[in-house]
C-alpha cells in the first residue's frame, strides 16, 4: 500500500514538474515569439533611418534644395514608423497561416472530402477578395502621400508663424492646413475600412461554405457523423486563423506603399550624390568661370555665360538688382551646382577633379540667414567638425564676437537656439561668420552679410573683413557701400550676365547701376 502510495506521489510530482517544464518552454516560446519579430521590426527602423539620412545628407544641393519642407522629417518619423510594421505583421500573418494548415490538415485527415472541398473554396473565396487588398494598397498610398503633404504644411506654418500673427493669416493658415488635414484623414479611413471589411467577409462566407457543405452531405445522406463533426470543429477553428492571416495580409499589403515610398527617396537621394573621389586640393590661387551658363528652366538662364578669373587674396564684391544670378553664381561658385555649359577652374583645372572634402576644409560660407544648433555656443562655431577649444576661441576672435561670448551667463558652454533669446541676429550673424572661418579656408563666400545687422554689429563684420582682407578670397553679395568700398573689384550682374566687372572707383565713373546703389546707399542729412 505504502508502495503504491509512493508511486503514486512520485507520478504526481513528475507530472507537475512535467506541466512546471512545458509551462517554462511556452514562456519562453513565446518571449521568443515576441523578441524576434520586435528586434526584426527595430534593426528595420533603425537601417532605414540611417539609409534615408544618409543618402539625404550626400545627395547633390540641387537634390536637397528641391526637397518640400517638413518631406525629410516625415519620413525619418511617420514613414519609416509605418514600413518598421512589415515584420511584425509578416510574423503575425506567418503564425496565423501555419496554425490554419496544421487544422485544416488534421480535419484532412479525418474526412479528406470536406476538408478538400471547404479548402479550396476558400483559396477561391481569398483569391477574390485581392481586389480589396487593391484597394487597401492604393489608400496606403495616398495616405503615404498626404501625410508628406500636411508634414510639408505644418512645418511651413511653425516656420511662419510670427508672420501669421503680425498679419493676421492664422485663420486662413488654419484653413488651409486643415484641408490637407481632411485629405490624409480620409485616406486613413479608407485603409481602416478595407482593413475591417476583408477579414470579416473572409469568416463568414467561410462559414457560410462549412453550412453549406454540411447540408449537402446531410442531403446526400452520410452516415461518418463523427468524423465529420470532427473535420468541421477543425475547419471552424482554421477559419479563425484564415481571418487572422486575411487581416494580417491586408495590414501587410498596407505597409508595402511606406516601404516602397522609403526605397524610392533613397534611391532617388543616392542617385545624385556626387563623387567623393578626386586629386588632393592645394592652396587655391585662381578661380576662374569660362562662359558659365546655369539654367533653373531652359529658357531663361540664371547665369549666362559669366567669365570672371580672380586670385588668391581679392575681394570680390557681388551686386545686382533681384534675379539677377547672384545667389546662383554664390551655388556654382561653392560647387553646390555644376555649369550647364561653360567651365570653373581652379588652380587652372576643373574644379570637379578636387576631392571633396579638401574642398570643403578650403571653401567656407556665410549665409544671408544665418542658422544656429539648439546647443552651446561652441558647438555652434564647432557645427560637428573636430576642432578644440584654441581653435574655436580663435575664429570668434576674428569674427569679433568673442567678448560677447564672454560676456554671455556661461561664455562659450551657453546653451543658445535658432528662437532662442540667448542671441541676437547681429551675434547670431558673427557666431555663423566664426563657424566660417573656424577651418581657416582659403576662399570665404558671404551672402549679404551685413543686410539685417545693427551699426555696432554690421561694424564688427566689416572689421572682420578688412582683417581677412589680402589673406583670404573674398566674395561678398552686398549693396552696402562700407562693404564694397573693402572689395578690390566688384562683378555687376543683370539678367545672369556680366554687365561689369573692376575696380570700384573705374565703376563709380562708368556704370549706372553701381552709381545707383552708391546713391541710394548714401547716408542723407
């Protein structure tokens, strides 16, 4: 009796030690289940967002420049969010199908028959419910595009917001902001609705077969009651899983639109990049345009064959009415757009035979709207170059902006900001023009500099140029004459051409339009 009784504990024991085991193997089945597709779906994210910024930060100026606002960012987020989903949704659809064939093979085996007949109806039944998945796809798509749209509108409006308020647009900014609101709404509901309707359907009309199959066996008078029942409680728990797999497959024919919409943006970015490749770059001692023609639209060029040759050290003063090419030469002249036709040479080769990046350490720019990082004041002159400390103090010094610096609650380490109050648009301006000449360029390219700056800060700058004078080339858009009068030579453009180009004094005596912006920039009394 004892025996028995022990026996029957140590059987007891084993079995729940047995049921403890497949406990453990399910959870952990499962947290495999779960890992897999979730580090799938994360290596995706990340891969994508690395390929997208990559390709976007090589690809040619023509090619970013092109770019609506906001584009970038929603397919670094929204977009790239959307795509990550396929492997999620792939290993759910794969689990739903694998559990549909292991019953619907069962139910095979128990009554070949019905399975057969209910199996291939619904292969037929999932084969005519594509269109659906058609029309699931398109609706992807278009919301794919709308939310690019609204992304694009919502960042133009952040980015004019002080203008909206001064003139009264929030209204009508609201209203057309909504309406590419409503336009990606309605390609939302779109996409839910065939997401909702395909499964559903797919159950009950695979429902609707095993009623019907069972009638007609029923009418035909079979006597395999049990085998059966049995087939059909197996079919009716694979329908379960086939609308699993149905609703999975749509979401996945969902994604694809994102996933495609990512591939092509980084193909497209790729196939402009330009080449990396090329002879090291020595100190630039000529730049030289021959016929230089540049076209935004054929006909109407934005340059048309401007020849100019400059040598190291001169001054170069840049003006012309608006349209006339200026801030296109400024792009052609810092490689950021190659000539239609006609030639750039340095150093008497053409400037495409350089390397990049030696251009880029001797070539620096200061735009007319300056732009700071959300970040300290020396991270700012740094822009994400390796420059230390010396250095960084040295070209603040030459923007003559380095007391201010001083001056700020935590000098160089003081946080500042494209809206921040930290700065104001003349620091702002000289933190940029320090940012310029932290790499101690051969060749600095100024874009009126001194436009929207106050007398102390417009000053400093020109300060800042007369010191960079005869040691860097410089090229200066301006129409303020303390500017132009540093400038050894000043290139007049009209309509894209050259109308002149010499001495400011020669040009004082002989052009019209330069006498004009002479007049017109003369102090009155």
């Amino acid at each position: 009796m004892k025996k028995a009784l022990k026996t029957k504990n140590l059987v007891s024991a084993l079995s729940l030690m047995l049921v403890v085991a497949l406990a453990i193997v399910r959870l952990l089945t499962q947290i495999f289940i779960a890992w897999l597709p979730a580090r799938i779906s994360t290596d995706m994210q990340m891969t994508m967002r690395a390929d997208l910024f990559d390709a976007f930060t090589r690809a040619s100026w023509s090619m970013q420049a092109n770019e609506p606002d906001g584009s970038v960012q929603e397919l670094m987020s929204g977009q790239v969010e959307h795509a990550a989903y396929f492997p999620l949704i792939f290993a759910s659809a794969f689990s739903a199908a694998a559990m549909f064939l292991v019953l619907a093979l069962s139910s095979f085996l128990i009554n070949p028959p019905v399975a057969l007949a209910v199996l291939a109806s619904a292969v037929v039944l999932f084969m005519a419910l594509r269109p659906i998945d058609r029309l699931g796809r398109r609706a992807a798509k278009d919301r794919s595009e709308a939310v690019l749209d609204l992304a694009a509108g919502v960042n133009e409006s952040v980015g004019l917001a002080e203008e909206a308020q001064v003139f009264g647009a929030g209204p009508a900014q609201r209203r057309h902001v909504g309406r590419m609101s409503k336009t990606a709404g309605h390609a939302y509901y779109r996409t839910q609705l065939t997401a909702g309707v395909a499964p559903g359907a797919y159950q009950t009309f695979v429902i609707l077969l095993i009623a019907g199959g069972l009638t007609v066996l029923y009418l035909a008078g079979t006597r395999q009651v049990a085998s059966l029942g049995a087939a059909v409680l197996l079919l009716v728990r694979a329908s379960g899983y086939g609308q699993g797999f149905q609703a999975n497959n749509h979401i996945l024919i969902q994604t694809l639109p994102y996933v495609d919409r990512l591939q092509d943006a980084i193909a497209k970015y790729r196939s402009s990049t330009p080449s990396d490749e090329g002879q090291p770059l020595p100190a630039i001692q000529t730049m030289t345009l021959e016929r230089v023609t540049y076209s935004y639209r054929a006909e109407r060029p934005a340059l048309h064959e401007v020849t100019i040759s400059v040598v190291a050290g001169e001054a170069v003063g840049v003006i012309g009415p608006t349209g006339a090419g200026k801030s296109t030469l400024i792009q052609v002249l810092l490689r950021l757009r190659d000539p239609d036709l006609g030639t750039y040479l340095i150093n008497g080769q053409p400037s495409r035979t350089y390397a990049r990046a030696d251009w880029q350490r001797r070539v620096a720019y200061v735009p007319q709207d300056p732009r700071v990082l959300r970040g300290t004041v020396a991270d700012n002159i740094r822009f994400y170059r390796d420059f230390d400390d010396a250095t960084i103090e040295r070209a603040a010094r030459l923007a003559h902006i380095h007391e201010e610096i001083m001056a700020m609650p935590a000098g160089y380490a003081t946080v500042i900001g494209q809206r921040a109050d930290a700065v104001s648009g003349g620091q702002r301006q000289r933190i940029c023009l320090a940012r310029a000449l932290a790499g101690n360029p051969d060749v600095l390219v100024l874009d009126e500099p001194t436009s929207a700056l106050d007398l102390p800060s417009e000053s400093a700058v020109q300060a800042s140029l007369a010191d960079l004078h005869g040691k860097v080339t410089l090229f200066v858009v301006a129409h303020r004459v303390p500017l132009l009068r540093i400038c050894d030579r000043v290139l007049v453009l009209d309509n894209g051409r050259v109308m002149a180009f010499a001495p400011a004094l020669e040009l004082a005596r002989t052009d019209g339009f330069y006498r004009k912006v002479m007049s017109l920039a003369a102090p009155t009394s």
